[in-house]
C-alpha cells in the first residue's frame, strides 16, 4: 500500500488535467463516503471557557503586571 507522501508525488507527476480529474474524483468520494467520526465544531463563547477567571481571587495577582514584571526579573536574574 502506498503512503500519503508516495501518493501525493504521483498525483504531483501527472499532467494537470488529470490532476483536476483526481481532485474532482477525491471530492466525488467525499461526497458520497462521508466521514461518519467528523463532528461538527460548536465554538464555545470566551465567557463559558474553563479556564476564565481561575486565577480570580489569588492575591498576587491582585497587579499582574507587577506579577509579570517580578516574574520576569527573577527568571532573567537567574540565568546570569
């Protein structure tokens, strides 16, 4: 069996209207074979994401960009 490297140098040296033949052939079969595991993407609103608001609360970042700043000095001060 070919792999998807070999495959697509074949498909790359033949002429270009058979490559278009190809292409349409490819979107024929997906069209008719369509993947049963796709699964359409529900985008989820910034608001609702797990991960807003999980440093709520913590008192060192009450001024995060004086954390960030800290942060940075002690992490360029260490590499010297």
């Amino acid at each position: 069996m070919m792999n998807e490297l070999t495959i697509i140098q074949e498909i790359a040296s033949l002429p270009p209207e058979i490559q278009r033949q190809v292409a349409d052939y490819v979107a024929f079969l997906k069209e008719r074979y369509p993947n049963p595991t796709a699964v359409a993407y529900a985008p989820i609103p910034l608001r609702e994401e797990p991960f807003i608001g999980m440093w709520r609360g913590r008192e060192e970042m009450k001024d995060s960009t004086e954390w960030v700043r800290n942060l940075r000095r002690r992490e360029w001060e260490r590499q010297k």
